[in-house]
C-alpha cells in the first residue's frame, strides 16, 4: 500500500457530540482497506472488508469504549497486544478508541507507550468531546482533526443529494442543527426522525408557562421509563456499547438533544434568526419564557449531563433536577 506510507499511526478526532465523528472513522477505516476505491479514494461499500467494518465486525478492527465510565489499562494493554499482531485480512490493523477523555491515568499512560512504539501497518483514532481531558504527550503524538457544525445550506444541499423529499430535507436541516451526524442518522430512518419531533415537541411542553410541576415530574418519570425499555439504536457504535447500560446512554442522548435546542432558544431569544423559529409552537412558548429562565435550564441541563456523564447518577434523579428549574 505504497499510497498510504506516510499515514500517521495516531488520529485525534475533536469536536461536539454527533458533528460525525465516528462515522468519519469508519470510512477513514474502510478507505485505508478497501481494494476497490474509486477514483476520489472513496471505499466502495460493497466489498466484504468495506462490509465488514459498516457491521463493526471484524478482528482488523479493535473499538475501545468506555466500561462504567472509564476506559481501564486493561482494556489498553488488550488493544496493544492485538495491534502487535499482523492483520489477519485487512492491509492495516486499526482501532477507534470512543470517549477517549474517559481513559483514567494508568490507560493513558499505557496508550502513549503504544502510540511512541508503533508497529507496522496500524492506526489509532481517538475520539472525543472533551479533548484537554487527554493528556498532552498523547495529544502530541497524534494528528489531530477538529469537527465543528456545518451550515444549514451544506447540510440541505447533501440531503438534496441523496434524492429525500423537499419537505423531509426541510424538517432534518433543521432538527440536526449543524450536525452531520445526525442529519445522516435522521435521513436513514423515519422512526428516529419522529423520535426527535417527540423531543423537540416535549421540551416545548415542558418548558411553557403552563406546565406544573407534577406535570414535569410525571415527564421525568416517564423519560426515563422509555429510556429503560426502548433499546439503544442511537449511537454508530451500538454494538460495543452494551457494557453500558442502554438506559444511562438514552438519558445522556435525552439531555444532549435538549441543549442543541435550548441553545438555539436562547439564540432566538437574542433575536439571532435560526432554523427552528419554523415551528410557530416554538415562538409562542419562547415569547413567554424569561431570557434568564433559559439560561437557568441550560445551567440545569449542563450539570445534569456531567452528573449523568461522570457519575452512577440516575437519568430520572438528573431530569428531576432540571424540572425543578422550569
Ligand atoms: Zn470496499
């Protein structure tokens, strides 16, 4: 693979949740294996290494995430020994490390051993939202790729390409707020995208002038009873994630769809034009929401996802706290 000689070993992939990350690894991952790419380098989806990497099943491809919270040496030193190995079918050995953040020291320092003593033909993508958590000799050592929001034309022009609805295209520009991520998750599946109007449409309840208390807690309670029993289908790597359990995962979800609109809120609030003054709904309730009410509920939000993020506290525990807030 003489086109690939000087590929560096390590990848830092940095940005905002769901900006597209881990899909990008993945095509990075099946355009450094795949034997049929056309002419623009793009992998051809079809072949089984281009297939097998999509299904997140193949010994090639090592993915790391984080167990209750924290990514632990052990699970370092196992992807060391199995990058040391030679690539059983595919021209490179690679691993995507998801929530690098959450390595804990020991980790850390055990991958920064791995990253100065490379071995052959393998790539390590690192992954991450928070990336000062990672420390600076790691940092140093990998090529890093920042992630930020895309325009709302960038993102209606690729769903025009991918031949969706005017009126679909519409309504996904401007649930995924700039996020690629998302709009190409929304685009592939009509549940997920009725999913987020639920969202969207129950924060607006929640945050009205009318809604009371009992009325927030009972949307607590239920919030986080549907995180228990609807399964995890979020998130591109689902199959690795069932250490953690489906409902801390949903919860997080819960509260980070819930920043990307209050945020766009406050926005409107300020009397910045964005996407989601569409929805007359929206204008309404926001004309009678106090400016600081908002930022309160941001600050709620916020504290509730690192609780959520970095401790055993409970999504329904963390939802009630925001309610109190409302
Ligand atoms: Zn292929």
């Amino acid at each position: 693979m003489a086109q690939f000689h000087n590929l560096p070993h390590g990848f830092l992939f940095l940005g905002q949740e769901k900006l597209g990350k881990a899909k990008v690894a993945l095509e990075f991952v099946k355009s450094i294996n795949c034997a049929n790419k056309n002419n623009q380098g793009q992998p051809c989806q079809n072949c089984s290494s281009c297939q097998s990497i999509e299904r997140l099943m193949h010994p090639d491809l090592l993915i790391i995430r984080p167990k209750n919270k924290e990514i632990q040496i052990g699970q370092i030193r196992d992807l060391s020994r199995k990058l040391s190995l030679r690539p059983f079918q595919f021209f490179f050995k690679s691993a995507i490390i998801d929530d690098a953040h959450l390595m804990n020291a020991d980790a850390q320092a055990a991958l920064l051993k791995t990253l100065e003593e490379p071995s052959g033909n393998t790539v390590i993508i690192l992954i991450t939202g928070n990336p000062d958590m990672v420390s600076l000799a790691i940092r140093s050592r990998i090529q890093k790729i920042r992630f930020g929001r895309l325009g709302r034309s960038a993102i209606k022009d690729y769903l025009l390409s991918q031949g969706l609805a005017k009126e679909k295209v519409e309504l996904i520009t401007l649930i995924s707020a700039g996020r690629p991520g998302v709009a190409i998750d929304l685009s592939a599946s009509q549940d997920k995208l009725d999913r987020e109007e639920r969202l969207l449409s129950d924060l607006i309840k929640i945050i009205s002038a009318d809604s009371g208390l009992t009325y927030r807690f009972e949307r607590a309670k239920s919030f986080s009873q549907q995180s228990k029993t609807s399964h995890q289908d979020n998130a591109i790597l689902e199959e690795q994630q069932k250490e953690e359990s489906d409902q801390s995962v949903q919860g997080r979800q819960l509260l980070e769809g819930w920043l990307v609109y209050l945020r766009e809120f406050l926005l409107l609030k300020i009397g910045v034009g964005t996407s989601i003054n569409l929805y007359p709904d929206v204008i309404k309730t926001l004309e009678r929401c106090p400016f600081d009410k908002i930022i309160k509920i941001i600050q709620a939000t916020q504290s509730a996802l690192f609780l959520t993020t970095t401790t055993n506290t409970n999504s329904r525990l963390a939802l009630e706290m925001i309610m109190l807030e409302m």
